[in-house]
C-alpha cells in the first residue's frame, strides 16, 4: 500500500476552532407525516421505480440514436427503436456503469471511460461508443469510484470535459495553506465538521476527507458544504431523467467483524449498503429516506423528531470512501494485515517506515481528532450514523475495497433492478506486482460471492485464467451466454469488463495521488478513451460494434430476435467461453504501450517524469 502521498497532510496539530458555520449540521425537524421511516427490503421503492420508468423513456431516445451511429450489419434499427419505444418502460435496456475503487486513480482512469461513451464529446461520436452514457439508468462507484457519478450528479449531469475541467486537477486538497474555492486549509475543513459534532453526531475521519472530495469534486460554495445528497433529487436533470440514478456502495461493520490492531476490519460477508438519491440501507436489512438519515423511531416504534442534513454530499462521499481502518491496520501491523483485495503492502513500502513513512504519520490526524474532539481512534477509524432498522449499534461503514469487492456490482445485480448490461471499470489500483494493473480478482470475488447469494451474474474466470488470456490489456465480455451465468439463465447481466491499461500513457501512477498536471490528466483521459474504443478501430475495427451488440443482446432474446451474424462473431471473439488457462510461473505483466509496442516503460519514463505522485509503490 502507496501512504508516501497522504504524509503531506498529517503534520497538523489540534486547532482552535474560530468560524463555526452551521450549515453542515445535521439537525431536529418534526417528521413529515406518515413518514415510513424503514421500507422493508421489497422491490424497488416506488420513488426509483418510477424515475426509472421515466428515465427509460428518455434514455431510450439517446438509445436509438446511438445505435442509428452504430450502424450494426443486418440490424434492422428502426424495427427494434420501434420496439423499445411501444413500451420503454419494459422494452429499454436496463444499462448501467460501474466505477472500482482505486482513489484518484480509479476515478480518473474511470471518468476517463466514461466519457468515451458521451455524445456531447464529438470524438466520441465519431468513433461511435458516444451516446452510451445517455442510454445509461445506473451509474454506481465506491471508494475513489464514487466521487465521479457523485460530482457528475450534483454538477446537473454536464457533458464530461466540462465536468473534469471543474475539478482543477492540479490541486492537491490536503495541503492547501490558505481557503480558496478550490481547497481549504484542514484547519478549515475541522471547523467544517465541528458543528456537527456539537450537534450530539459522531465525526470521524470520513467527516474531514469529505470535505477535501468536496471541495474538488462537488459545485457550490466551500467545497459543496451545504449540499445534502437526498437535493439530487431537486436538481433540473435529474427531475427531468436526463442523467443516470447516481448509486454509492459501501460495507459494513459490526461487533462481530474481524478486529485487527485494534479496529475493526469487514468479512467478505458483511452486509453491503448504499446510498441513492432517495434511500440509504442495504437489501439485507432494509432502507431508509436518504433525507431522513439518522432518524430513529423510539422504544415504542414511534418517530418523536426527525434528523435532516446527516445526508451532507461530502459525508456520503466520505462514507463510500472510508478506509482509514485500513490504512491505520496495515501500517501498524507491518502490512501484515489490512491488505486490500488487490493491493498488498510491498517490503519497500514498509521499509520507508524507517523513513518517515510511519505510524506516526497517521497519528497526525488522530491526534488532531483527539485534541479537538477527544475522540479515540477507534471512533475516528470508520463513519457511522444511527441504526433506525433495530439492534443496538450504530451502522458503522468501511471502504467496500476493504471487502474484496472493488466493483459495486451488488447494488446492480438485485434482481428487481433488472440490470441486461454492466459496463464495469476496474482500476484498484493494480494487484499484479510489480507493475501494479488489474489481475481480474474484484470480478472474481463477486462471481463467487453472487453465486454463493443466489444472485444472478456471469461466471468470472479466476485471475491466472484472466492474466493468461489477455484480459488486463484488453476489453472482455462475461456472461454473453446466458448459461455461463450463476443462474444458468438471462436474468444475469452480461459484463463488459474495461480495465485501466497502458495504450497511449503509462497511467498506472499510484492510488493515493492527490493533483497531476493538466498534461498528464489529459494523457489518463486520452489513455482510456484508446482502451474503449481499441485504439479508434486501429486494432480491431469491429469492437465498437460489440459493445452495442452487448448493449442489444439481453433485450433481444425478449424480442424473440435472434442475434445477427456480426454479433455472433464479436462474441466469438470477445466474450469469455468459460474455459481456464494456466499462468506460466514466470509470467510477470510489464506490458509496453499497446498503441506503440516499441514503447517499453523505462523509455517513456525518461520523458514523462511524473508530477503528482509514484507510479510503484
Ligand atoms: C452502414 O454499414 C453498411 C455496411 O454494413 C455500409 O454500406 C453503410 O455505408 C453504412 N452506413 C453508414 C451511415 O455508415
Ligand atoms: C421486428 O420487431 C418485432 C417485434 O416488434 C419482432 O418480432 C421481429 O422479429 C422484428 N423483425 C426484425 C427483422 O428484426
Ligand atoms: C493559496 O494557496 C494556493 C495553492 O493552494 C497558492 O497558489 C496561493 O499562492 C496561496 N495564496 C496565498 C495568499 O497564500
Ligand atoms: C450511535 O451514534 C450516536 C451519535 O451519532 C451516539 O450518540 C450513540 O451513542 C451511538 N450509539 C452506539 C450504540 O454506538
Ligand atoms: C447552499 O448555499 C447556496 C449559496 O451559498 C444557496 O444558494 C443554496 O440555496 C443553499 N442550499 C441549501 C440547501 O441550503
Ligand atoms: C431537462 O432539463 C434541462 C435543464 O433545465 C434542459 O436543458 C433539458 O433540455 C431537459 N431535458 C429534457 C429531456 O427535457
Ligand atoms: C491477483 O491479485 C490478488 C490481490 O492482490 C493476489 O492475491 C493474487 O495473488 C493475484 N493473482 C495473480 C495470479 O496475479
Ligand atoms: C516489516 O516488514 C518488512 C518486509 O516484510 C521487514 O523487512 C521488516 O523487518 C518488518 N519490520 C518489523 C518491525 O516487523
Ligand atoms: C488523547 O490522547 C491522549 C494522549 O495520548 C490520551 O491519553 C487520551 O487517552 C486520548 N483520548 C482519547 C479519547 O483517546
Ligand atoms: C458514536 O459516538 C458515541 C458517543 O461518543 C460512541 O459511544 C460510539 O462508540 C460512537 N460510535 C462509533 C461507531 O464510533
Ligand atoms: C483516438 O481519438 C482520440 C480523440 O480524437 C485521440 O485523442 C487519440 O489520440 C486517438 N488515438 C489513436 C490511436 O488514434
Ligand atoms: C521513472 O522516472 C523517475 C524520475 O522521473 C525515476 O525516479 C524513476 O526511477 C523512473 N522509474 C523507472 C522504472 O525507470
């Protein structure tokens, strides 16, 4: 695990609190009447279903002008657009983009996907994938992964160059020495925080991070401070279904997870929450109003008062990313511990504990919670609001990285959201060593948990296969056939699987980054858009094709449509057949460009140096 960029921002000591603005505050209201305040876990609640139902109709003319652009062979567009339009609501694709963990990393390279598939980016056009983000319904993120749909949605779904221009990706948040728009100093992102915790609420670390994300990533004045997430549902754009619904996924902690140097740490079992515009809760043990966070009924099952503004944008934001246990676990146990699904802790890592890069250096933020708060570390270590489904404990979350699932899938893969294409982004930030890309472990870990819930999604090949094919480099379909699914059936999603990969640019740089230059953040956008669209059809001119035949496919069989010649081939050629490969013992992945296979790392490295951060560990 990468510390070497956090240390910048733990050299504070405790702060006197001057300005205390209130706006951050959660606060008592009379509830609303008739207010059910837990929704037993039943479908979809009806507010989601129907903005969905209206969220379909519009997507589905952004749908069948994409697909007009595609121009798939044989495939008679006006008869299917005329298809979906008879009956949208049931008809429309259920599409949705799922964005990993991976801190900055993952949400560069991710956005950086995403807007390969934007119509209002005219290169995107031309290469044909634009139009697939407006055909969206979902857009789901953990970790780093859920500060983009985050910013996406509050900034009222712009097109994405204007979006990432906003967020000045040259500051770094956590060492700012003075306030400005774009940052503050911690001393200020304390005072942020402080009202809330006069307010009778826990603030732990996920309180201060928060603010740092919003002040990059969320419009509005300090950093989006008085930004609730339950006002997504007041904005324009989203009232008028313009944009995907906007999901962050996180896990949980309780008194029987793992303890481990002292904090506690998620079971790959533990159950998964999400936030969404309207609800936070998990279809394990219920949902609540995401606007009514932190309101409990009393001994008798009756609301006396409701909480409003626990929901703060940069809190949720906090809360999906909130793995400061594991940082804090793996340091203090010589990395023996706490290690990420995919990243572990390397010996040169922890011998620049001897360097500076200690624990000491974690407990500059624990000793300015301790001495403005006096708060323990182990209150500070994970976010949590109060339990309105039962039980004595408060719901206390964890980063879903922790977990071994990196890619929220599980908020998608509910059966009553009826997901036909995922189109996942998997960057968390490099599990095969030394070079740190994807070795395929996150989809892996959800086929077999999924199949294991009874839930409905692609078999996964286990990393030697996904190595051994090819796949860290290069797009894959999962599931295309239906019977290589958990339920053997089309209720599963098909998975289009895209990975962060060196094509134009080494954007393999290291998780906790905090700022690059413009030049290198255009170098990952550029990097990834080469990646979707297989080098603009430079390296297979029919792959863009596939996608839309990806896109098509589930909805096709329920049209009783077969799938045309030129999908049958790409699938050929593109979807996983379900068959293992071994991995030589000597493989090591240290791949060149893809675009410029003369181009090894060292070489570039030479005239790229690097300006945010490390690319290894
Ligand atoms: C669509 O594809 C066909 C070949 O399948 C080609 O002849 C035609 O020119 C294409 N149309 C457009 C608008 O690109
Ligand atoms: C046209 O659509 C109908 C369903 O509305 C379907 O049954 C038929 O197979 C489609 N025809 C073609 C050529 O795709
Ligand atoms: C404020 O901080 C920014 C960087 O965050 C720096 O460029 C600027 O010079 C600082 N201004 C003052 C007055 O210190
Ligand atoms: C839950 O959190 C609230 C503050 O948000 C706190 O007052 C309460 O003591 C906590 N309860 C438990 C059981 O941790
Ligand atoms: C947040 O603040 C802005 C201006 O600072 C104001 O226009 C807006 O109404 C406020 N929103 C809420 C929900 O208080
Ligand atoms: C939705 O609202 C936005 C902002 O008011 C507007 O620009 C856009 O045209 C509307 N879209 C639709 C589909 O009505
Ligand atoms: C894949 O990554 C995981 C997590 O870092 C690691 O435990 C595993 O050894 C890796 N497998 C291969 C084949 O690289
Ligand atoms: C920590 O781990 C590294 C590498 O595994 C090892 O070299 C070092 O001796 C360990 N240090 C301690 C204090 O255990
Ligand atoms: C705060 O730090 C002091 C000094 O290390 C320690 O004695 C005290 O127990 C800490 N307070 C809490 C609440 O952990
Ligand atoms: C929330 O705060 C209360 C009161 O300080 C404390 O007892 C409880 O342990 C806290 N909950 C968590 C999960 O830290
Ligand atoms: C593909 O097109 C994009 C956008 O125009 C461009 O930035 C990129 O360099 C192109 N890549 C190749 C390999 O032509
Ligand atoms: C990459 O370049 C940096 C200087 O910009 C250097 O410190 C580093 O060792 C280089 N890495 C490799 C693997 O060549």
């Amino acid at each position: 695990m990468r510390f070497i960029l956090w240390t910048a921002i733990f050299v504070w000591r405790a702060h006197a609190i001057e300005t205390i603005p209130d706006t951050y505050a959660p606060r008592f209201v009379d509830c609303p009447p008739d207010l059910e305040i837990v929704r037993q876990v039943a479908g979809l609640s009806k507010a989601e279903a129907d903005w969905v139902r209206g969220r379909k109709a519009v997507a589905a003319d952004a749908f069948g002008a994409y697909l007009e652009r595609l121009n798939l062979s044989d495939f008679d567009v006006k008869n299917y657009t005329k298809w979906v339009q008879r009956n949208t609501a049931e008809n429309m694709p259920t599409l949705g983009f799922a964005n990993s963990g991976g801190g900055s990393r993952a949400a560069f390279s991710g956005i950086g996907g995403l807007r390969t598939f934007d119509s209002q980016l005219s290169a995107a056009v031309r290469q044909k994938t634009g139009g697939l983000l407006q055909s969206l319904t979902y857009y789901a993120g953990l970790s780093g992964g859920a500060w983009p749909p985050s910013s996406y949605a509050f900034h009222n779904y712009p097109a994405i160059d204007d979006l990432v221009a906003k967020w000045h990706v040259e500051i770094n948040r956590f060492t700012a020495t003075n306030d400005s728009e774009y940052a503050a100093t911690s001393k200020t992102y304390f005072e942020e925080i402080y009202p809330k915790f006069e307010a009778g609420f826990n603030v732990s670390a996920s309180d201060f991070f928060g603010r740092g994300f919003g002040y990059w990533m969320l419009p509005g004045e300090q950093g989006g401070l008085n930004l609730t997430w339950s006002s997504i549902t007041e904005l324009s754009k989203f009232k008028n279904y313009s944009g995907p619904f906007p999901i962050l996924q996180a896990n949980s902690l309780n008194k029987s997870s793992l303890v481990e140097e002292g904090l506690y740490a998620p079971l790959e079992t533990s159950d998964i929450y999400e936030w969404n515009p309207f609800e936070f809760g998990s279809w394990d043990v219920g949902f609540t109003p995401t606007k009514y966070v932190g309101t409990v009924p009393d001994s008798q099952g009756k609301l006396q008062k409701c909480v409003v503004n626990l929901d703060s944008a940069s809190f949720v934001m906090g809360s999906a990313a909130a793995a400061w246990n594991y940082w804090w676990i793996a340091i203090a146990s010589n990395g023996t511990l706490g290690n990420f699904a995919k990243r572990g802790v390397s010996a040169a890592t922890l011998n620049k504990r001897q360097s500076g890069y200690s624990l000491e250096t974690l407990e500059g933020l624990n000793e300015a919670f301790n001495q403005t708060f006096n708060l323990s570390l182990s209150q500070i270590a994970n976010p949590s609001v109060p339990n309105p489904f039962g039980g004595d404990e408060n719901i206390t979350l964890a980063d879903g990285s922790e977990a071994g699932q990196s890619i929220p899938f599980w908020s998608l893969i509910q059966r009553e959201r009826k997901l036909d294409l995922i189109i996942a982004w998997d960057d968390d930030g490099g599990e095969t060593r030394p070079n740190y890309w994807t070795n395929g472990t996150n989809v892996w870990n959800t086929y077999n948990l999924a199949k294991a819930a009874g839930l409905a999604f692609p078999q996964a090949p286990p990393p030697e296969t996904f190595l051994a094919r090819n796949y860290a480099l290069k797009p894959v379909l999962f599931g295309c056939n239906s019977s290589l699914t958990t339920t053997g059936d089309s209720t599963s999603p098909i998975v289009l699987h895209l990975t962060n990969a060196p094509y134009s640019w080494y954007s393999n740089f290291s998780w906790p980054t905090q700022n690059m230059s413009w030049t290198e953040f255009h170098g990952v956008m550029v990097n990834s858009f080469d990646f979707v669209t297989q080098g603009n059809g430079t390296l297979d001119s029919e792959w863009v094709q596939c996608i839309g035949c990806a896109a098509i496919d589930r909805s096709l069989e329920r049209m009783g449509t077969k799938r045309t010649e030129q999908c049958e081939r790409c699938f050929a050629n593109h979807c996983w057949d379900g068959t293992t490969s071994e991995l030589s013992k000597d493989f090591v992945l240290d791949p060149s460009l893809q675009l410029n296979l003369s181009l090894g790392f060292v070489e570039w490295n030479k005239t790229h140096p690097f300006s945010g951060g490390v690319i290894t560990d």
